[in-house]
C-alpha cells in the first residue's frame, strides 16, 4: 500500500522471443503494485479505448519495447530484458 502503482506496457508481438523475455524479467519479480499491459503490434481500435496511453507505446527498432511509468512518470523505453531489470530495481 506504501508503494506508488506502476504500469508496465509491453509493446511487440506476444509469441516473440524478445517480447517473451521482456515479460519473463517482470514474472521474475514480486510485483504486487505493477500493472502490466500487452499492447499488441496492430493495436486494435477497441484496444486504444480502452487503454489510451497505449497507441504512443510502440516496438522501438522493430524490437518488443517496455514502458515503465510511476505515479505518471513515464521513464525512457527499454528493449532489453536486463535494462528492464534494472528499471523495476528503482
């Protein structure tokens, strides 16, 4: 309760390799306070409704991307699984 909520987004296709291993570095971490978005490559129209902030959260380089925001900082994306590591360590 003392911790501020976070929001992971996840951009990139679910069944690749470096979306996998993004999603494995958060699954390696207690993360009560984390909420944690798949934004699809294709976002879908519905999808962008119901989760605004995901249509500026696109794959950098065409690779998967995470997006780590705070109470409403968002930090610079990642798409490595360590850089990520090192975002939640924060």
């Amino acid at each position: 309760l003392l911790t501020p909520a976070a929001e992971v987004t996840i951009a990139g296709h679910p069944d690749a390799p470096d979306t996998k291993a993004l999603l494995a570095a958060i699954n390696r971490r207690y993360l009560p306070e984390l909420a944690l978005v798949l934004r699809p490559e294709t976002l879908d129209p519905a999808f962008a409704t119901l989760v605004p902030t995901a249509a500026a959260r696109v794959l950098q380089d065409g690779k998967a991307t995470a997006y780590l925001c705070r109470g409403g900082a968002c930090q610079a994306p990642v798409t490595t699984p360590q850089d990520l590591e090192k975002l939640l360590k924060q």
